[in-house]
C-alpha cells in the first residue's frame, strides 16, 4: 500500500510539534513545578528529578494527544463522507 503525503499529514505533523512545544511550557508555568524546580521559600520542596520524571511524560504526552484525537477525527470526518469510485 503506497501512502501520499497530503494536507492531513502534514496537519497532524505540525499538530504534534506544536503539542510538544507547549505541553512542556504549561508544565513549566504550573506552581507545583515552579515550586520543585526552585521556586519554593529558600528552595523548600526543590526536587530536580521532576526533569528526569515528569518532563519526559510531559512530551510524549503533548506531542501524541493532538495527535490522537486528529486522527479520531479525520477518520469519524471520513466515514461520513462517501467515497468516489
């Protein structure tokens, strides 16, 4: 099976990166974050491995979350339409 690269493609692609650049910057602006990272009174609660831990979740999940449900909906959208012959 010969697959195109097409506006949907690139659409998801895109939709992924974004997802993967801004999950990380919202996680970052969370208090409980700002908090393990250093922001605590006199570093109370400063816990780095958060960066090893969460921050990697963080990614994935962010770039395969839009993903998915673009995905659900290009085939919900196709289903609807019929199909030329």
């Amino acid at each position: 099976m010969k697959r195109r690269v097409d506006g949907v493609t690139c659409g998801g692609c895109a939709l992924s990166a974004a997802g993967a650049t801004a999950a990380p910057s919202l996680w970052l602006s969370m208090p409980r974050t700002q908090r393990h990272l250093g922001g605590g009174f006199e570093n109370e609660g400063m816990d780095l491995t958060v960066l090893f831990t969460e921050l990697p979740l963080v990614i994935l999940g962010g770039a395969f979350l839009p993903l998915l449900v673009f995905t659900a909906l290009v085939r919900l959208t196709a289903r609807r339409r019929p199909r030329p012959e």
